[in-house]
C-alpha cells in the first residue's frame, strides 16, 4: 500500500542539504550579492557554486567533515571577497560557518 502523500522518506543528509541551502538563501550578504549582480549576471550561479561545493566537503560519507570549521569560515570569507568583490566586515561569515557546522554534526 502506498502512502498518501506519495513522497520518498528523506534522510538525514537530505535534511542538511535543505538547511544549507536555506541557510545560505537567508545569508544576507550573499542574497544582496546575487541580487545585485555584484558577481556579474551570472551571480546566481556562482551562489549555487558555493553550495556544491560545500556538499564537496560536508559529502555525508563520514560523520567528520573534509575540512575544519575555521577553513569553512575562511572560504565562505574569500569566495565572497573573490565571486562578489564584498569584504564582510560583520563576520557573518562565522555565523554561517556555525549553522553548516551544527547541522552536518547533528545530520551525519
């Protein structure tokens, strides 16, 4: 018998998946970049770069990332400084990092 709502059981990586990029939607700094167009018309595609590649070191395959939480910070910190020419100054940067941290911890 099939269920009601006829979608598939998501897992717990399915479920960080959904917060990272939540996450990185709600990032202020990023949304005005790619709202903007500071990182030229193809902003968008470069904010969907920054999520793949996150799922590149946060892959699911091991409970421990593929990097440390400061090298995190530090490439949310120069992919905005190098894709969108912004110097965050109000260490959000951190922040994100945080969120992406906690939910692989909790998820993996």
């Amino acid at each position: 018998m099939m269920s009601s709502s006829g979608s598939t059981p998501e897992t717990p990586y399915h479920d960080f998946q959904a917060g990272v990029t939540a996450t990185l939607r709600s990032w202020s700094a990023l949304k005005t970049a790619v709202e903007q167009e500071w990182g030229g018309s193809d902003s968008a595609a470069k904010a969907e770069d920054l999520r793949h590649n996150i799922f590149t070191f946060f892959d699911g395959s091991s409970p421990n990332p593929k990097m440390k939480l400061e090298e995190l910070e530090d490439n949310l910190l120069g992919f905005m400084e190098d894709e969108f020419g912004v110097v965050l100054e109000d260490r959000s940067e951190i922040e994100v990092a945080d969120l992406i941290w906690c939910m692989y911890e909790k998820c993996a």
